[in-house]
C-alpha cells in the first residue's frame, strides 16, 4: 500500500485496523527480507542493497 498506492503508515493501519506501529514492523521486516534475498541472489553487500531498498 505504501508504495504502490503511496499511502502513509497511519492510513493504511486505520484500512488495516492494526496500529501504526505494526505498520511500521511490518514494513521494515519485509524489507530486511527483500534486502536478504537480493544479497542471495546477486553476492553483493548487505548495506549496499539495503540502500537502495529504503532510497
């Protein structure tokens, strides 16, 4: 919803129902997560891929 729908964290909790802090966790696993299979994929460096996720 962020990004595809450029909603901010507060909207999409009240669309959720869930609170902005799960939110906000959510987010940022799922980017770790993303960042982890990048690395995986391509042998490049943890914090050079993480960047360009949160970039």
């Amino acid at each position: 919803m962020r990004y595809y729908e450029g909603r901010t964290d507060p909207e999409i909790a009240d669309i959720l129902d869930i609170s902005v802090g799960t939110v906000k966790s959510g987010i940022w696993r799922s980017l770790r997560r993303l960042r982890d299979d990048q690395v995986l994929a391509l042998g490049r460096d943890q914090q050079e891929c993480f960047g360009e996720l949160v970039a």
